[in-house]
C-alpha cells in the first residue's frame, strides 16, 4: 500500500509536522528523505530495508561511501549522492554547535557527534578534539588508524600534533568495530600514557570516549580511569 493511502495521522511527513521530527522512527525519517518508494514497497518499507543492510545502524549508513549506497535497491546515484550529503551536513552542524559551546559543559553534543563520526567504521580509528582554553572546540583531528583489532599510538605524534594546534585541552576518542564499549587494560594503559606525555606540555585529558555502533560512547572520566 502507497502511504499516501495510508490514514494521515500515520503518515510519516505529516507526522513529523504535527509532532515534530523527534517523534519519528529512524526508519520514518528516512522514507521522507527517499519520498518514493519502488514497486511492491512503500518508502517506509524502503527505508527499512535500508536500515537492515546496516544491521539497523544510523551511523553505518552514514559511513557507507556515495558509491556503496549506489548499488543499494532503491537509491541509485543521484538518491545516494543526496544522503551522502545530507548525512555530511548533519555531522558539520553538530562540530558547528560544538564550536559555540564549552565541550566540559555539552557531554550529549560530543557523544552525538562521535557515534555519528566514528560508530559505523569497520576498522579502528583513534582520534582527538583539540580544545582551546575556554574548552571550545579547534579541531577534530584522525590521528591514527588500525585494523579491526588493534591501532597502534604513539604518545610523541599527539604530543607534537598538541603543539601544532596550540591546544590547551584534547578529549581523546577511539572506536570499537567489536560493538562492545568495555575498555581494555590496553586502552586504560595508553589513557595513563598520553595523560602524562600531555602533562609535560600543559596540555589537559579531559576525557577519553569509546564508540562501537549504536551504543551511548563510553566516558573514561565518568568511569572514574581519567
């Protein structure tokens, strides 16, 4: 059935206008982006489909490249080249408002934006957000990338990297293609490690995130390991 037999308080683009876009499903949000769906599916049923390529993951849909999303059923090049935009725009408005803010104080706006950043890569990044004095945001920044199991750090190249972006603060954030947020006595010894490097060079750890799929990001501060 086209939803456009469906009754209107059901209807996702009517819906959001009555109840705001928070009300929606991932799924529903999606369909109004696709507007159209194929023969024998409605957009929602599209949107659906979609979504369960990507084990039902926002931020997994959101890594997939243009041309990964072109060979989906039901997008093609121009539909892909739209959402891989859209998506783009989403993670530049929120590093935006986190410029704006003091990133100690917004702990919500710094979770959003790494799951959206990091939660759907297949292989393990480590990275930092360099923060100036008043702890506003200067610069994400990719500082190392690994395999799905391990990425080596060199305490001495964030060293160096704190330096060039003149930053008084970095909160530190990694992922785990595992899907599972726990940290390892790894990831608690390389925290101790770059904790120290950083000190020598008045450069404060304020805090250390992991993010794997769709899980809240871990807080190694409210963990009590910072």
């Amino acid at each position: 059935m086209a939803i456009t037999d469906w009754p209107e308080n059901e209807r996702p683009r009517e819906r959001l206008l009555a109840l705001g876009s928070q009300a929606l499903s991932d799924s529903e949000l999606l369909a109004i982006f696709l507007r159209v769906g194929i023969r024998g599916k409605s957009a929602v049923d599209l949107a659906r489909d979609l979504l369960a390529q990507f084990d039902g993951s926002l931020a997994r849909l959101a890594d997939a490249s243009p041309k990964e999303l072109a060979k989906l059923s039901g997008l093609g090049p121009a539909k892909a080249t739209q959402l891989a935009a859209t998506l783009e725009l989403a993670r530049r408005a929120l590093a935006e408002t986190m410029k704006d803010r003091d990133l100690l104080g917004s702990p919500g706006a710094v979770r959003d934006w790494l799951r959206l950043k990091l939660g759907g890569l297949p292989h393990e990044v480590f990275g930092a957000l360099w923060l100036d004095a008043q702890n506003r945001l200067i610069a994400w920044e990719e500082l190392f990338r690994g395999t799905l199991t391990q990425t080596s750090v060199y305490p001495r190249e964030v060293v160096k990297q704190a330096l060039t972006r003149n930053a008084a603060a970095v909160i530190l954030a990694h992922n785990h293609p595992s899907g599972l947020t726990e940290p390892s006595a790894a990831d608690e010894a390389l925290t101790r490690s770059l904790r120290e490097a950083l000190a020598l060079v008045d450069v404060r750890v304020l805090d250390h995130f992991i993010v794997a799929g769709r899980a809240a990001p871990l807080s190694f501060a409210e963990r009590g390991l910072i």
